[in-house]
C-alpha cells in the first residue's frame, strides 16, 4: 500500500477513536470504517498511532484494543456524569416511547392496506347495485311468468346438456371396457374388484346417463 494511503488509514483512525471515545480492536476500528482500508493498514496505523502517543494501547492477554488520548479531553466532574446519566435514561425511555408508538402506527398502517381503498368500495357498491337490480327484475319475470331466457341461451344450455351426455356415456364405456378386461384375469367377482379399487358406480348412486 502507498504512503499516502497509510497516511489516510492513519487520520481515518485517529478521527474515528476521538469521535466515539471507546476502546476498539483494530478488527473492530476495519468493519466500522465499512473496510475502506485492508486489515493490514489498520493495524499498522493503530500501532503507529500508540508509538507517537497519539493513541493508547492496551494489552489483554493476546488481544490489543485501542483509545483516544484521554488527556485531550476536558475533565468531568461527578456531577456532569451523573445528569449525563440522567439525560441517557431519560432519552432511553423516550426511545422506547416512541418505538412502541412506530409499532401501532404500522400494525395501524398494515390494517388499512388491507382494507379496500375508497374507489374500490365504490366501484363494488355500483357493480353489486346493478347486479341486485338485475337479479330483481329477474326474479320479477319469473314470477310472472314471463320468458327470461333467450334463444341464445336456450340454444347454448340444450348444446351443453348434450356434449356433457355424451362424454358421460363415453367415458362410462372406457371404465367399462377396462373393468372387463381386468376382470378376465381377477380371481374374485366384480363387486369385490370395485371394493378393492374404490370403484363407484351410477348404480350406487340410483343414476344413469338421460336420453339425448
């Protein structure tokens, strides 16, 4: 790495320790500058740093964590760290006011996302208006007695009724033929095929297939 940026990675660390004022390892100082320099420049710049005394090293066992020089800060006298602690309890409490309130205001937030907007209630209304008008008149016909069904409709009705006849009776004859051909080769009688196979037949049910 170059001279300027150690010289960088130097200033960056010395800025970063006097502004949190909290000991740190140089692992710890390399991911809270985001790794903008290597591991290697970090460390070469903490230990520069504790040489020229404009940092301090402290050594426990084999780790080392560094601190601002505190003898550039002013002194605190018991009575400013007693109203700091004041002031943190007083803000935490705050934070956790205003944390719980963040949560009712999104559980609030979700419901109402959930809910239908104003222009999608009204267009339901309008569309389950015009329906009920519909099915009234509707039903107004039929009571009295009038022909509520068109050509088309009748046409279409009386098509499907056949189509669905006829793939009735069709595939009634496949399942036949297939029973039969497994029946050639069943030791036991065709009810008790059904039984084993789950088999169930219009007969079961009193039903067969309408004339077309």
């Amino acid at each position: 790495m170059s001279k300027s940026k150690d010289a960088q990675a130097g200033v960056a660390v010395l800025d970063y320790l006097n502004k949190q004022n909290r000991p740190y390892s140089a692992i710890d100082i390399c991911n809270n500058l985001h790794k903008e320099f290597g591991k290697t420049a970090i460390v070469k710049a903490c230990e520069s740093l504790a040489e020229s005394g404009k940092i301090k090293e402290k050594v426990y066992g084999k780790q080392k964590v560094y601190v601002a020089d505190q003898s550039q800060f002013p002194e605190v006298d018991d009575s400013e760290i007693r109203s700091m602690d004041s002031t943190i309890t007083e803000l935490t409490q705050k934070l956790q006011t205003n944390l719980e309130e963040v949560r009712r205001l999104e559980s609030e937030l979700k419901m109402l996302n959930s809910c239908l907007s104003t222009e999608e209630a009204q267009r339901q209304l309008t569309e389950a208006t015009s329906q009920c008008a519909h099915n009234k008149s509707k039903l107004k016909q039929l009571k009295e007695g009038g022909n509520v069904v068109s050509p088309e409709e009748k046409e279409k009705v009386y098509g499907d009724r056949k189509k669905f006849v006829q793939a009735w009776r069709k595939r009634k004859r496949m399942t036949n033929d297939v029973l039969n051909a497994i029946l050639e080769g069943y030791p036991k009688p065709k009810k008790q095929l059904y039984e084993d196979i789950g088999i169930e037949t219009d007969e079961d049910y009193d039903v067969k297939p309408p004339d077309l």
